[in-house]
C-alpha cells in the first residue's frame, strides 16, 4: 500500500480490498506512521450507502512534498523493487495452486537403513505415516486435514 501512496494515489479501506485484498488500511497507515515515520494525511468524506444512510471513510494520502523527498532519496528505485517482487510472487503463486491441485503425491525419501520393512500403505495413505502429509484425493483444498505426526513400523 505504501508504494501505491508513494504513486500519489489515494486510498480508503475499500480500495484496498481491491487491489491488496485487505481491509487493514487503518493498521497500515498506523504501522507505517508510528513505527517508521511516514506523514500520512487522511480526509473524512462522505460516502452513500445503498439503502439510504450516509457513512463517513477515512482517505488516506501522502501530501505531495513528502513524496518528493521520499523520491529524491531513493523510493522510486524500492517501488520497482517491490512491484517485480509482488510480480514474481504472483507467478509462482499460479503454479503453486496448479500444484496443489494435482492428484500426485511426491515423497523424498533418502534410504539408508537397509534392513527396514516400508508397507505399501505409505503410498496410498500418506497421511498415517509422514507428518504433514494428506491423502491427495482430500488435500486441505478439498476440505480434508492432516491426520497426525510420523509413525514408524
């Protein structure tokens, strides 16, 4: 949200559940202003509801000759930095889902001890022998759980 105030952009906390998917504006400007010092103004305005009253938001701004100076001292350069970060994060996030949606399960194993029995149920039920681990056809996207820690044979 701070490289978006940085843009001069003004943000209330709908806005926000747009773009950044948070309703936690109010805690980030307040974050962002006690804990690192950044002047950051805000504007009650009115705002009409659907079924008649009116509600007042916050809109939250950086005044234009702060954001100068954060820009003469570097900020341009870190809100690059940051949107090629949020980018990256983005694109692993798409093949993290499309892995998380498969019906593969994947094991690493490093076998050492040569002389240990390992059931055949380690494969199709997982979960009852590796911490962590579900059965693939009800991962925790597919409303099932973990069942517990390692066990051993």
């Amino acid at each position: 949200m701070l490289v978006r105030l940085l843009a001069g952009e003004s943000l209330t906390s709908l806005d926000t559940v747009y773009v950044a998917s948070t309703t936690r504006l109010g805690a980030v400007v307040f974050y962002l202003a006690n804990d690192y010092g950044w002047q950051i103004q805000s504007i009650d305005k009115s705002a009409g509801c659907n079924d008649g009253p009116v509600g007042w938001v916050s809109e939250y701004f950086i005044p234009a000759e702060i954001i100068a100076r954060a820009m003469a001292a570097g900020a341009d350069e870190w809100c690059v930095k940051i949107r090629a970060a949020r980018n990256n994060r983005r694109a692993h996030a798409v093949q993290a889902r499309r892995e998380a949606t498969s019906p593969w399960t994947r094991i690493e194993v490093e076998w050492r001890a040569q002389d240990r029995y390992i059931p055949y149920a380690i494969l199709t039920r997982p979960e009852y022998y590796l911490a962590g681990a579900y059965s693939c056809r009800s991962g925790p996207d597919r409303g099932g759980h973990p069942k517990g820690n390692a066990q051993t044979q």
